[in-house]
C-alpha cells in the first residue's frame, strides 16, 4: 500500500523501533490514507489525533508480537 512505511520488527529492522521510527510510519499511513501530505488548518487536529491513533496502535503492535518466540520489543 505505502512502499515509504517500513516493516518495525526484527530481524528487518536490526534491533527495536524507536519512537521516532513509529510515529513516522503512522505519519506515512495517514498521509496516504487521507490523501494529505499536510492537511488544511481546518483538518490538522482529526489529522494529528489519527497520527496518534496510529502511533499507539503500532507501538501495541509491536509490545505484542513474538518473533520465533522472542518478544519484538524489550519490556
């Protein structure tokens, strides 16, 4: 769907994801979702409440997964 969204997990990406790295792949797929690069004032906070959203999905995501029955993320 986005080819700029990149896969967050080991062994792909060579240790744990960072913040920065997950709110930039929640930007991504709001952006394409909505068709925005940047939004209009008038819908910057539905845009920044999905990014958000997306963020701390992912980051759940990620705290849940197991790869080869190790954890993704350190807990």
């Amino acid at each position: 769907m986005c080819r700029s969204i990149k896969t967050l997990r080991p062994p792909v990406l060579p240790g744990e994801a960072t913040e920065d790295d997950i709110r930039a792949a929640a930007l991504q797929y709001v952006r394409k979702v909505s068709g925005f690069r940047a939004p209009a004032a008038h819908n910057r906070e539905a845009f920044d409440r999905a990014v958000d959203a997306v963020t701390q999905a992912t980051a759940e995501l990620l705290e849940s997964l197991e790869v080869r029955g190790r954890p993704v993320r350190a807990q």
